[in-house]
C-alpha cells in the first residue's frame, strides 16, 4: 500500500458562528497529486493553512509527512511548503534573487546555483535579472511556485495555483506541476475549476458542506453525481445546494 503524506480526520473549524470545516476526513498518498475542490469559500485555503500550521484547529486530527500538526508543528513545516493565493515573491528583487533569497533561508548549499537552475527550469532566465515587479501574472506565478520547490519539501501545497492567470499562464503552471508530479514529490492543489483537477490529479477530493463530499478518480467523481455526463455538471450537480 501506498504511504499516506497527509492523514485528515474529523477535523472541524469554525470563525465564530461560521462553521466552515464540519468533521474533515482525508488521507493523501505519498507521490501523487491531489486536488482539493470546491466553490468559493467552501474552505480550501482554511484546510490548507491548517495542515501548514498557519491556523489553528478545534477539534479532530491532521498528520502531515508523519507528523502531529498540532503537537508538531515546526517539523511539519520542514517538511514542506506552500504557495498561497497571493503570490509571495519580493517585487523590488530580481527573480533570481527571490530564488537565491529563499534558497539562503532553507539552508540549501549553493543557493545562486540553485537559483540559477531553476530560473531556467521555469522559463525564467532571461528575465532572471529584472526585478519581479516588472514580471506579468503568469511569470510571477511561475516564479512563486519555482521558490515553493527550494530544498525539496515532501508535500508541496498550491492553494488555487492558475487562478486569475490568461490561458497560457494556466498551461504553462500546469506543465510544472505535471514534472513536478513525474518526479514524484506529493502534491496537493486546490482549484475551483473541475478540469483542472481532473487533468492534474490522481485523486479528486471534493470539499462541499464543510465535508469531503466525494473523493476518487474522475470516473468516480462522475459516478458521485449520478453519472454525470461531463465534469463541469458533475461539480454543478455536487455542489448545487451551495448556490441556491
Ligand atoms: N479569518 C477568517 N475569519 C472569518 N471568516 C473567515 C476567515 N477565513 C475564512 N473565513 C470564511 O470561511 C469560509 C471559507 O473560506 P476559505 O477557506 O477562504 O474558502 P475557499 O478557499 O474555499 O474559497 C468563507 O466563508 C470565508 O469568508
Ligand atoms: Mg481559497
């Protein structure tokens, strides 16, 4: 059997009268990807900051590469990282320096090498020397998710990691991921959009009604909501009440 890298259960969350997180329960195998969806606001980057210990939690447990998030939170966070809705890079710096900056941080031998090699894995490299502030959306993006795989964390986290990117920022994200997923590091992406969970992910997990709602490949996403004919009406169909 596949080792599991995060092992969710019963985990519950709530911001004051809101409860937003109703009794989780998911396990992620090791080396695959995994994409969390769901609508807007049905909690995807609260469970995120939770499993990497930004957030606290009330009730239920959450491992993470092995370790207690709760009990445990400083080797989870060595364990891995995560690229968040908004993009973290240093506008004054040069890309190349955000690299060799994070590369500094994490303790990674060689960090302007290290920096230099990924600029150019990530179609950075002429645009290694210009300050990221002149980078477009999806470059800045491209570079952000270059700076999350510094140090080669166990679980890489991606909350939503193509929103607000034009179609060709979204396929080049896409390709990195795709590498990043061959050479088998586990990932899990949040998304709102369907297709993209389906053309990324091993596994689907739907989190709808503060619950993982249906959970599986695409065949049993489509199965979940009554066969639905495509993807883009099962997801209506799953996560209908939400709307009305
Ligand atoms: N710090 C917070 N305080 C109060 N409410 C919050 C906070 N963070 C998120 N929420 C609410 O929790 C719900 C889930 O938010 P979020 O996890 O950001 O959803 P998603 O990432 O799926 O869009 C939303 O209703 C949001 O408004
Ligand atoms: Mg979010």
């Amino acid at each position: 059997m596949a080792e599991t890298a995060i092992r969710v259960s019963g985990l519950r969350k709530s911001f004051g009268p809101l409860e937003v997180l109703k009794g989780v329960d998911l396990e992620v195998p090791a080396g695959r990807v995994t994409a969390l969806l769901g609508a807007n606001g049905a909690g995807k980057t609260t469970l995120v900051s939770i499993l990497t210990t930004v957030l606290p939690f009330d009730a239920g447990t959450a491992q993470v590469a092995g370790f207690d998030v709760a009990r445990e939170p400083a080797k989870v966070r060595q364990a891995i990282t995560v690229t968040g809705q908004s993009v973290t890079v240093d506008t004054v710096l040069t890309g190349q320096e955000n690299l060799a900056m994070i590369a500094r941080l994490r303790h990674v031998p060689k960090p302007k090498q290290i920096a230099a090699e990924l600029a150019e894995q990530f179609g950075l490299a002429e645009a290694a020397n210009k300050p990221a502030g002149t980078y477009s959306g999806g470059m800045k993006r491209r570079l952000d998710i270059a700076m999350s795989l510094i140090g080669q964390p166990r679980v890489v986290f991606l909350d939503e990691p193509t929103t607000g990117l034009d179609p060709a920022g979204r396929r080049d994200v896409w390709a990195f991921i795709e590498s990043l997923a061959a050479a088998g590091t586990t990932i899990l992406l949040t998304t709102q959009y369907m297709e993209e969970a389906a053309r990324l992910a091993h596994t689907i997990a739907l989190l709808h009604g503060g619950v993982i709602s249906a959970i599986g490949d695409e065949a049993a996403i489509l199965r979940a909501a009554g066969d639905a004919p495509d993807l883009e009406s099962a997801f209506l169909a799953l996560t209908e009440e939400a709307r009305s």
